[in-house]
C-alpha cells in the first residue's frame, strides 16, 4: 500500500497545479497593490477584474520623487513545491518587460525574481525556479538562485527605469 502511494504522489507532482485562476472565479480580495509611494514615488497603479473574469494590473509609473515601479503581490499559507520545476503563467501584456516574484517564507525580506516579455497576444511564459535570483529593493544578491520547497508570496512588477502606462491582463498561475 505504501509503494501504490508513492507512484500515486508521484504523479500526481508531475500534473499542473493552479496557484490562482481567474477565469473560474478566483478573487482579488488578497490581492494588494505596492507601488513606489512606500519611499515617495509617485507611481500609480490598480487591479480589476475585466468583463472576461481575468485579472488586469494597469496604471502609470512615474519616475518623480525617485520613484519607477508598480507591482501587486499575494501572500497565502506556504505550499509545498517538491518536485515542481517551473512557474506558468497565462497572460495578455502590453509589450513591456515586467518581474515575476516568489517568496519562499513570508518573513524573508528579499524575493526571488525572474523577468518576462511580453508580446501584445496571449502568452503561455514559462519561468523556471532554479533560475529565479535572489533581490532586495532592486539589488541582486549575492546568494543562490531559488532552490525552496515552499512559496508563500507571488507578485508581479513592473519597473523599466522609464515613465511609462502599463497593461497586464493575467488569467492564471500554475505550478508545474
């Protein structure tokens, strides 16, 4: 019985799991916007659900005030990630260049980044973890790429060091 578990488990790890899809009706209520005001910028920026239910991040970054990103992030109870290798995430942007963030724990101060293009169509972008490197307010570290077994925060962000409108429509995340 304990060998049926371990290839059920197995394959089960190797199937897709949803961080959040907002197609079938996943919710923003967790969702919260960090923008460069926390040190004095002025970017602006909000998230909505659009008419076909996915999630949509827009707004303008400013550089006034030292300022230059935009971003939104949700924090859940960790998840165990064994045996997932990438994060996919279905999305629709603008033709700009945004980060896909991970935290491991919640009290970890530096994230995890890995950046995406995007196209102006739909988009299946795959970002692999072991590839995702370590940052603190916008300085790389100096310490291994991810190599957790937990994620308790994703976030996106946008900060081109331009001034600059910006659109990302997003309808899920998985695990894979």
């Amino acid at each position: 019985m304990n060998q049926l578990f371990l290839i059920l488990f197995t394959f089960s790890m190797m199937n897709p799991v949803t961080l959040v899809d907002f197609s079938s009706g996943s919710s923003l209520s967790q969702w919260v916007i960090i923008n460069d005001g926390v040190m004095g910028g002025k970017s602006q920026s909000k998230i909505y659900l659009n008419d076909a239910g996915n999630a949509v991040l827009s707004g303008d970054v400013s550089l006034e005030n030292y300022g230059g990103f935009a971003s939104v992030r949700y924090q859940f109870e960790q998840i165990p990630i064994a045996g997932y290798e990438n994060i996919i995430l279905y999305l629709k942007g603008d033709g700009k260049k945004y980060q896909f963030r991970v935290k491991a724990e919640l009290s970890d101060r530096h994230s995890y980044i890995s950046y995406f293009e995007t196209s102006g169509e739909w988009q299946q972008i795959e970002i692999p973890l072991n590839k995702m490197f370590a940052s603190f307010r916008g300085q790389k570290l100096n310490i291994p790429d991810f190599a957790a077994e937990t994620i308790a925060e994703i976030s996106v962000l946008i900060g081109n060091e331009t001034a600059e409108s910006f659109a990302l429509e997003i309808s899920k995340i998985e695990l894979k």
